[in-house]
C-alpha cells in the first residue's frame, strides 16, 4: 500500500474523530464485531478520537450489547466509506474503563453530555479498536 493512500486514509479518520453532536455531524462509522452465537453483527459509531489508521475510540457504556460481546471476543471490524473512498480496519477492541484515560477523552460541552454526566459516569466507557490489518 502506497505511503500516499495510508496518509490520505489516515487524514479522513482524523478528520471525523470528535464526538460533534447528537447527530453526529462528523458521520458514522460501522463497527463490526462477533455476537454470542459467531455471527458478525454491525452498530454505527460517532468516531471518538483517533489516530490514523493505527487506533480509532468509541464512546458507549458498558451495559451495551457491543461490550458483552466485546468480553467474548475482541475481534471487529471499522469501516469508513463514501462515495468517494472505503476503508476497512481489522484489528482488537479493549474495553476502557480507568478514570484517568476517560478524562483525557471526555470533551466538554460536547454531545456526550447528552448521554453521560461526565468522565466519572459508571455509565460510560471508551472502545479502543488498534488496527492490525486494512484495505484501504
């Protein structure tokens, strides 16, 4: 894969990271990962923070389907597209629940203030998809 099209690709994640508003004007990502009976199952995410194509943050809580299933196996799949451009990450979730690190990602005044009332909430948890594969 071209150095060029990891850039570019890594330049679009960038740009889509940060939890905007309720409507996620940023625009959703597909997370995939496997359910309780092997099946692949897809939910549509608001890209937290990101760094490239090398790791991507979720917001969500850890009562939520995807964090079950995440426990049993952490394989998934993230897939940006457009008209325009696709990207297909492969990799490893991990369920992020430090005090510390939900501070760092909380943004203030942001959508997230919406379903949580802050980095403290029990309600609230960080998805860490790291990728080790991609089509770009």
């Amino acid at each position: 894969m071209s150095q060029e099209a990891i850039a570019r690709a890594s330049e679009i994640i960038n740009s889509k990271a940060g939890y905007k508003d309720k409507l996620g004007v940023e625009g959703y990502v597909t997370v995939a990962v496997i359910d309780e009976n092997g099946y692949p199952t897809a939910s549509t995410y608001v890209i937290f923070t990101a760094n490239g194509i090398n790791w991507l943050t979720f917001a969500t809580g850890p009562d939520r389907n995807i964090v079950k299933r995440i426990k049993k196996n952490n394989r998934g799949s993230v897939c940006i597209n457009s008209t325009e451009y696709n990207i297909t990450l492969v990799g490893k979730f991990e369920i992020i629940d430090d005090p510390e690190v939900k501070s760092e990602m909380w943004i203030p005044n942001s959508a997230m203030n919406n379903h949580w009332s802050g980095p403290e909430d029990p309600q609230f948890c960080v998805l860490r998809f790291t990728t080790e594969r991609y089509n770009l």
